[in-house]
C-alpha cells in the first residue's frame, strides 16, 4: 500500500511495508540477505525496499553485507531524513533486552532505530517491523529518533 504525497513540488510515493513484505522482496528480487539496516530505513523513510537499497548501493554498500551506523545516517540524508539520539529512551532501555523495549515500544508515537550488537531494528508508531518482534535477548545500544 502506498500514498502519494506533495513535498515542495515533488511528487515521491510513501509505502507503508512491513517486515515480512520486504524481506521476501529483497531476498527474491534483490538477491540480498544481512540486509537489517535496509529494511530499517525503507520502515522509518516509507519508501520501498529499491529505493533504500540503491541508496546504500550509492554509499557504497556491497550485497550481502552489514553496515556500519554512519552509513545509515548518510542514507537518511539522502531522504532528507534527520536520525537524533534519544537520551532519554536511550538512558533508559540502554543494556536492558530487547524485550523490554518491544513491551515499550507500544506507547510510542514516531519512528525509531533500535540499535542492539550487530543488528538495527525500526519502530513505527508502536510497531516493532523486525524479525525479533517476538523477542530477543541482545542488548540495546542505542535508540535513534528519525524525524
């Protein structure tokens, strides 16, 4: 499903996908796995799985392969996206499990990116679109607010 919205003239469609939807699309179209940080930036921009995966593409970003943070706040940029540090939820959920943030995550309002050791997972309006929306035990690092 998707929206088409008005931005100082320019005319760019907003996807609502979840989880489930692009991972099969990346995997079957795009050939790519260890593809977290995509998914997570196509969930917090609502743009498609192409577009986010090109866009790393442009910063350099080799199929099958992680990224580093930096990476994707350069990918952001390109969406005119600003990714800040929440030190507030990052005070507070920093070293806890996953789990505890998933349970958390239903009162917030926005989009986020959950950084936990070697993976990144978005948050939508309450909504956890990840794999380990059922749980986890990895610890948060760190929690972005994208705006």
């Amino acid at each position: 499903m998707f929206t088409v919205n008005n931005f100082n003239g320019d005319f760019m469609k907003h996807y609502k996908h979840s989880y489930t939807e692009l991972a099969k699309i990346g995997r079957r179209y795009y050939g790519d796995t260890n593809f977290c940080s995509v998914l997570a930036v196509a969930v917090v921009a609502d743009i498609s799985y192409g577009k986010a995966f090109h866009a790393y593409k442009r910063e350099g970003r080799r199929i099958r392969t992680g990224t580093r943070q930096m990476m994707q706040h350069q990918v952001l940029n390109q969406f005119k996206l600003k990714s800040e540090r929440d030190y507030d939820k990052t005070a507070i959920y920093s070293g806890k499990t996953l789990n505890s943030v998933l349970t958390a995550c239903k009162r917030w309002t926005g989009r986020y990116l959950v950084y936990v050791r070697g993976h990144v997972l978005a948050v939508r309006d309450g909504v956890c679109e990840d794999w380990t929306a059922e749980g986890s035990r990895r610890r948060v690092i760190a929690i972005y607010k994208v705006s």
